[in-house]
C-alpha cells in the first residue's frame, strides 16, 4: 500500500526535526565543556557563532518535530 506524499513528507520533517534536536542538545554539551584558550582562534570564531545561534536552532528543529508529528497523529 502506497503511502500518501503528505505522510512520507511529514515522516521526513519528524526525522530531521528529531534530528536537528539531538544535533542542539548535544552541541549545547559541547558548548558548555570546551576550554576556549585550549581551542586555535579559528575554531573560537566558529565556537562563539554556535554560542550565538544554538537556541534558534533548537527552537526551529523542535517546531518541524512537532509540525511532523502532529500532521503523523492526525493521520
């Protein structure tokens, strides 16, 4: 039985959504372990753009979560 477009596109925004959460929460460690005078400047740049925009990532990973698994129940 083929599954409609509307159920295979939302299975797909649950996996990336849960997949995009899992990526924050576990830079969000990282973030919070790194030792930034052990780190080359380069990479510090790239720690402080993380620093900055790891919340909003968060947040948007976690809003094409939900979105795919709402549109999965009301299947």
């Amino acid at each position: 039985m083929a599954q409609s477009v509307l159920v295979q596109l939302a299975q797909t925004a649950a996996w990336f959504g849960a997949l995009g959460v899992t990526t924050a929460m576990l830079n969000l460690v990282a973030l919070r372990v790194v030792c930034y005078d052990e780190v080359p400047v380069w990479v510090q740049a790239r720690i402080r753009w993380w620093h900055a925009h790891n919340p909003a990532f968060l947040v948007g990973s976690a809003v094409v979560l939900t979105a795919g698994l709402l549109t999965l129940a009301s299947r």
